[in-house]
C-alpha cells in the first residue's frame, strides 16, 4: 500500500532540516526529489512497509545527496550557471502567471525594481522555454503555479521533470549567448537571476 500522505509529511520535515544544512537549495526542491525516489521505487515501499524512523533515514540519503550535487553544480559552474530548479518554480509561482507583470514587461523605466527588472528579462525567456514543452508538462505547471491546485503523485513527478526541462532550456540557451559574445570578442556575461523576485511601488 502506498501512504502518500505520510511519505509527503516525513519529506516535508525531512527537506526542511536538510535545506538549513545547505543554504540556497530550497526545501521544496529537496521534498520534490525525495517524492520522486519514493515514486520511481514504489513498488520497494509498497512491499516493504518501512517504519517512520527507516523512512527519515531513506529519505535523508536521498534529500542529502540532490543538495549535495546542487550545491557542486553552482559552485562549479558559478560563471555559467545562471537558474536553478528553484528560480524558475519561483518564477512560475510569483511572476509568470501574474498579468501585470507581463503588462510592464515591454519597458524598462516601469518603476519597477531592479531584482523585478531580472525577471522581466527572464519571463520572455521563460515563455520561450515553457512554450517547448508538451502539452501535458505544459498543463501540470499552469495546475500547479497558475490555478494552485494538489497534484496526485504522477503529476508531481510530472511537475519536477517539467522544472527540469525548463531549467536546461534556459541555461542552454544561457551558455549558447555567452559562446556567442565569447566568439564576438566581447566580455558580457549572463545575468544571475536575484533571489528578491518582488516588485517594488
């Protein structure tokens, strides 16, 4: 039998203390991956009926070593790696399906903040890349960010392999830019998105 909902309370407490272990990996992003084990095992947890304190352990491996290798990943890719899986939920969550952000997305003298002003550039690029997706990847975000409803387990599966898709659509497209201006001579680098993602009046 598959406890869902006691598996989702063990990997929220679980994500949180591990994500104080590691500052800037974000707990969500920590609970998503350890829900996808448990999905991606499921036939392992439906058998075995794992007590909460094994779950705790199972789940801290798993939470320990994603932080682990995120926490690589930016330090060693610090000059090209420019969004995580945790910017862009962000910016699904608080800006891309918020109409008067894309109202003042046209101009840059808005009054908006220059941590807003970040996003305003990448929301164009966040169409582009949401606009790639399939249908199906498509829809579970917009459930998700735009209409705020629970996902069932599959389409929180769907849900994280769908931030994933769109994160490497961005930072390929990131690196592309970059090699591009490389070969051109010039010294711009890609523009590190701000954790600040809010507006200012």
């Amino acid at each position: 039998m598959m406890h869902w909902t006691k598996y989702t309370k063990i990997a929220t407490a679980v994500a949180r203390r591990i994500a104080d272990e590691y500052p800037g990996i974000e707990a969500e992003d920590i609970q998503q991956q350890i829900l996808l084990h448990v999905l991606e095992k499921r036939s392992t947890y439906e058998s075995a009926d794992y007590p909460d304190g094994q779950l705790r352990n199972n789940f801290r491996k798993i939470g320990v070593s994603y932080a682990g290798r995120e926490r690589y990943a930016y330090i060693y890719h610090s000059a090209e790696y420019v969004y995580t899986s945790s910017e862009i939920r962000q910016l699904f969550e608080r800006a891309f399906f918020q109409p008067e952000l894309w109202e003042k997305a046209p101009t840059k003298d808005d009054s908006v903040s220059v941590a807003a002003g970040g996003i305003v550039v990448a929301l164009w690029d966040l169409d582009r890349a949401y606009s790639s997706l399939g249908p199906l990847d498509a829809a579970v975000i917009a459930k998700r960010y735009e209409w705020g409803e629970a996902l069932s387990p599959a389409e929180t599966m769907r849900l994280s392999r769908a931030i994933d898709k769109v994160t490497r659509f961005l930072n390929n497209n990131v690196v592309r830019r970059q090699n591009e201006a490389k070969a051109h001579g010039s010294n711009n680098r890609g523009r590190t998105l701000s954790a600040d993602l809010a507006p200012t009046a």
